[in-house]
C-alpha cells in the first residue's frame, strides 16, 4: 500500500481498496476519542490551513474539530473575500498557496473551480486535502460515508447504493470512482439535466463501477441496501456562493425519499445525505429506524481525524 504521509488527497479516482479499509481501522482507533469528546496529543504541535472559497458547515468544521481532538492548532478563512484571493488583487492559487504552506503543515481546500486543489497541491511542500471542487469531487466526504456504511452495515461489499440526485455533482463522481474497488452496484437516479456526463460513465466503465440508470424512486427502492441522497434544488456549484433565491423549485416525486416511500424499502437499508437537504429528504424520514444521516455527519469528524493523521505521518 502507498503511504498516506505527505500525501495530497484530492480524488478517490486512484484509491486502492486496502487503502479504503486502512483509514476505516484508523478511524476505529481514533473514534473513542471522538466519542467520548476528549482530546489527544496525536497531532500536537501541528496546523491545520483551512482554504474555503465556497461555504461550507460540515467539511470546515469537522476538519477543524478532527484536528482540535487530536491536539493540533487550526487557522485559515472561511470565506476568500476576507483574503486578497477574493478582492481587488484576486491573487492567484500558486500565489496564495506560497503562502498558506508557511503558515501550516496541512490544507483543506474547497473551491468553486473545479481542479483548484490540484493546482494548489502542484505549489504546495505539504499536503493538500480536497473539501469539494466544483462539480469535480468531494474525497473526504465518501471515505466518510462508506465508513458509515461499513460500520453500519458490516461491509460495503454486496451493497446495493440507489444514488438520488444531481449526478453533476462532486459527490456523486466521488462514490463512483469509489464503488470500482468494491463489489456494489450504483443505481443511478437523477432528473435528465442532471444526469451523469457520458465522459463521467465512460470513466465508470473503464474503472468497472457496476451501474445501470432508473428514473423513478419506486423503481429502485426495494432493492437497496444503501439510499444515498443529494438535493436537485441546489446552487451552482462553480460559483463562490448562490444567494437565497425568492422562490425555491420543488423536488419532484421521482427524486423524493419520504415516509411512504420507505414503507417500498426493505427494513435493513439505511438512508445517508451529506447534507445540507432541501426538499428531496423530508423531516418524517428523520424518525424512521433507517436514518443514518447524523451519525455519517458524526463520521465525518473520526474520518477526517484519520486522514489528518495519516497524511501528517503519525502511523509512520
Ligand atoms: N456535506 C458537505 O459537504 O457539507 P458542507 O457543504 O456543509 O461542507
């Protein structure tokens, strides 16, 4: 297996399965930390750099959260218009990025361009971790929710992933890069704007990701082990941030996960969204036996304090 020391981690594209399972048993060491909201040294003496040019509440705060629970120090922006990145001067990433390795020993960045982190890695002498990037991909979010379906469900393997949403999506290209090293099927469903890129499914194919495509929720529902949502109603992902529009569209019947739909699903599926939902996941969801979505939310604290861990060396 390659080492995680020093790696940047900015698509699941290249991961190999055992480096799936290496990060789940760190992030089952780690956990009770976590659990019991205690702190460690594991990290001490070290610095976080959070680079956020979009918004964000989960991947920012879990970061930041992962490396306070293990002892190291956090700094960094939430929103590039307080930096010279995101005013008169709009400095450059390699620019910036010149910068921020001085002033850290690890980033977490998310942009609205795609590829931006991997320009920002090609500048950077440490390591660059991948918050989202555009319509690109959103690593640390998978490895931490099929870490929530491994502890919840055992394994990943002989899994059945009914993936509703907006299938432009980062987070969608970043499951099915991530399903070719497991044997699961992906069963894709979005509405026809926001179905996959033709180059996206040639990818898929190339890489063996098992996927076929249905167009309504019922067609799929019984079958899956795994209902992993994503809004429609969203923003532009490509730009800084959309502000809050006078009226929002709805989410049609075909992409919903209600209480009635899940009457249709079979009793041991659970229900994963990284969040934040719209209306495509309703609140009467959130009582139902198969909700699983605070606690992925929780998982994306112990993942991401063990892959801070794993790429500032402390396994070495
Ligand atoms: N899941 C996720 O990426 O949420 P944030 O946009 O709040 O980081």
């Amino acid at each position: 297996m390659r080492s995680f020391a020093g790696r940047d981690i900015l698509s699941l594209k290249d991961f190999e399965r055992n480096e799936f399972f290496h990060l789940f048993e760190i992030a089952d060491r780690l956990e009770p930390i976590a659990r019991s909201r205690r702190s460690s040294d594991l990290l001490a003496g070290k610095i976080l750099v959070t680079a956020f040019y979009q918004p964000s509440t989960r991947t920012r705060l879990a970061h930041e959260t992962a490396m306070h629970r293990l002892g190291g120090q956090v700094n960094g922006f939430a929103d590039a218009k307080v930096t010279r990145a995101g005013d008169f001067y709009q400095e450059s990433i390699k620019d910036t990025v010149h910068m921020l390795e001085f002033y850290g020993d690890v980033i977490v960045m998310r942009h609205f361009l795609q590829g931006a982190p991997h320009e920002a890695a090609k500048w950077s002498s440490i390591p660059v971790i991948n918050g989202g990037d555009g319509w690109g991909e959103h690593p640390t979010q998978i490895l931490t929710d099929l870490y929530t379906v491994t502890k919840e469900m055992g394994s990943v393997d002989g899994k059945t992933f009914l993936a509703i949403g907006d299938h432009r999506m980062r987070t969608m290209h970043s499951l099915g890069y991530a399903l070719s090293q497991f044997d699961a099927e992906m069963v894709i469903l979005s509405p026809e704007a926001m179905s996959p890129r033709p180059e996206h499914l040639a990818e898929l194919d190339a890489k063996g990701t098992r996927y076929r495509i249905v167009e309504h929720v019922d067609e799929a529902i019984a079958d899956a082990d795994v209902i992993y949502m994503e809004p429609v109603v969203q923003p532009d992902y490509t730009h800084s941030r959309d502000e809050k529009p006078s009226e929002y569209p709805t989410t049609p019947a075909n992409y919903k996960v209600t209480q009635e739909v899940m009457k249709r699903a079979k009793s041991t599926s659970i229900v994963l969204h990284s969040l934040p939902r719209m209306d495509e996941l309703t609140t009467d969801v959130d009582g139902l036996k198969h909700a699983r979505y605070w606690e992925e939310a929780y998982n994306g604290v112990v993942m991401r304090m063990a892959l801070l861990s794993s790429v500032l060396g402390a396994w070495e």
